[in-house]
C-alpha cells in the first residue's frame, strides 16, 4: 500500500519552461512534506520542504504547493534548467513520526 | 565536512551468501537510517538507529538487520541473500532522530546485485 504516490514515472519539459511535478498522499496523519533529488550514482538531496500548516514555500526557482483537502503536493521549477534533468522523490513524515516514507519518483529531463 | 559514506559502492554476491554494508554517518551526526531503492518502488524504509539503539523498523524480513557503533557508524546485514534483494541501498545520517524539521543527508549507495 503506497502512502505517497508519483504517478508520472518522467516528465520532460524545455528549457526554460515551468516543471511541474505531482504527488498525492493517502495518509491524513501526514504533517511535513519534502522533495528530493537524485542524480544517478548519487544519493537523494534534500530540495524544499512544507508543513502542513502551510499551502506554499518557495526557494529560488523552487516552489512547493501543498492542497490538504486534497492531500496533493506539488514541486514549481521556474525556469527550467538543464541542469535540474534528474529523479525527484516526494517524501512525507507523520506527525511526530519518525519514518520517511518515500513515492517512487519521477524522473525530469530538461530539453535544452 | 566530509558527507555520509558509504562502502563498499558495489557489489555482486549469489544467492544464499550474506552481506554487510557499511555507513559512516557526517560527523556531529548520531542517527543513520537504511533505505532499499529498486526501480518504481522509490526508497523503501527500512531502519533507523539512534544512539546505537533501533529506533523505528520498515516492513522487511527478519533476514534485514542492522547495528550502529558507539562513534555513530551503522553496518547493515542481509542474509540468505535472495535475487528480489539486488537494489540500491541508501543510507542517510541526520543530526537527531528523523522528525519534522531535522533533515537527512543521504549517502551514495551501495549497488548490491544477487545471481
């Protein structure tokens, strides 16, 4: 039973373009919300978190949205750059919990 | 300050073999946690040690285990290897125990690959 699901397995977007890149969660109990990245032969990087009492936190080029009646999350790269082509994991915490729990990814390819 | 590392970044064992792999977390931290990742399954959980004790367990079989040191190093043990294992195995050490707020910082993997 996936908790935290990426259902685009790739996106590919021009350069320069907005990415925009999907999760949706099952678990209502789910408060902190994070956003990896990973390039190959690497391990995940941490990218930009929201709390749940939060709809929006932005960082740069980087902006995460978060609908909870919804339980929706999503990652806003503007502009797009070749240098964001990588897998992007979505990962939610419980309240108070202490596992991480992981969607499967979606990898991002920016077209130059 | 040196990342988390991890060793050895590859290896190749049959089935029935055992293997253990090996973490050392960024210095200052004192929680590692394992994670298994294979192709559309994302990082799957599977410790966390904290203070050389284990703090919270995935759903894995008894054949997963793990200890973590007194200097914060964490090794990792799989026995009776079976194929459905072969899989990236990501470590990450963060500062305190994972929880909102406290980040973890994710090593480079060790590629385990079961014949």
């Amino acid at each position: 039973d996936q908790q935290v699901k990426q259902n685009s397995p790739s996106l590919s977007v021009q350069e320069g373009r907005i990415s925009i890149l999907n999760c949706d969660y099952t678990n209502s109990m789910f408060d902190y919300f994070l956003w990896y990245k990973k390039y190959p032969a690497e391990g995940p990087t941490f990218l930009i978190s929201i709390s749940s009492i939060k709809d929006k936190n932005e960082d740069g080029r980087f902006t995460v949205f978060l609908n909870k009646s919804a339980k929706h999350l999503s990652l806003h790269i503007v502009p797009s750059q070749p240098g964001d082509s990588a897998v992007y994991f979505c990962a939610a915490r419980e309240m108070g919990g202490f596992k991480t729990i992981f969607g499967a990814g979606t990898r991002l390819f920016v077209k130059a | 300050k040196a990342g988390v590392t991890q060793t050895p970044r590859y290896l190749i064992k049959t089935r029935g073999q055992q293997v253990t792999l090996s973490c050392s977390p960024i210095s200052g931290h004192r929680s590692v946690s394992w994670y298994q990742q294979t192709p559309g399954q994302g990082l799957q959980f599977l410790f966390e040690y904290f203070s050389e004790t284990q703090r919270n367990k995935g759903n894995f079989p008894g054949r997963f285990s793990g200890r973590q040191f007194s200097n914060s190093r964490s090794e990792m043990n799989v026995s009776t290897l079976e194929l459905g294992d072969s899989a990236l195995y990501l470590c990450a050490s963060s500062l305190f125990v994972t929880g909102s707020g406290n980040e973890q910082y994710f090593g480079p993997g060790t590629r385990l690959t079961v014949t």
